[in-house]
C-alpha cells in the first residue's frame, strides 16, 4: 500500500513563511505543526489542514502528495 506525504515544508518555503508565524496563524503549536512538517503524523484534522490551506492560499493537494510503494 503506498503513503500519504506531507509537503508543507516545500509549500511554506515557496510562501516565505516561518513555521512560528504558520502555526500562531492557524491557531496550532509548534511542536504540532512541526511534527506535520516533518511527516510524523498518521492523520490530520481537515479543519486544520483548511486553515493551513487558508493561510498558504493553495490546495490540499499542493500540501499532500500521494506516493505508491515501490
């Protein structure tokens, strides 16, 4: 079964937005926000990943990739 990976580092950087200013934006900690930058998540509230959309002006699909396994 392939994986769900989480692209918000590359979208954040694109955005020139620092991860503090990102989570006190969409209302999340650091160390949450954080562990969803670095794929250390196994799930993600959708209204959290609409806010993290709201504030980055993208798509859900500029921030997940899906990845097939190999």
């Amino acid at each position: 079964m392939g994986k769900i990976i989480l692209r918000l580092d590359r979208m954040m950087v694109e955005r020139k937005i620092s991860l503090n200013e990102l989570a006190e934006r969409v209302g999340i900690s650091n160390v949450n926000l954080s562990k969803i930058k670095n794929n250390k998540v196994t799930a993600i509230r959708f209204s959290t990943l609409a806010a993290i959309c709201e504030v980055l002006d993208c798509e859900a699909g500029d921030i997940l990739e899906y990845q097939k396994e190999e």
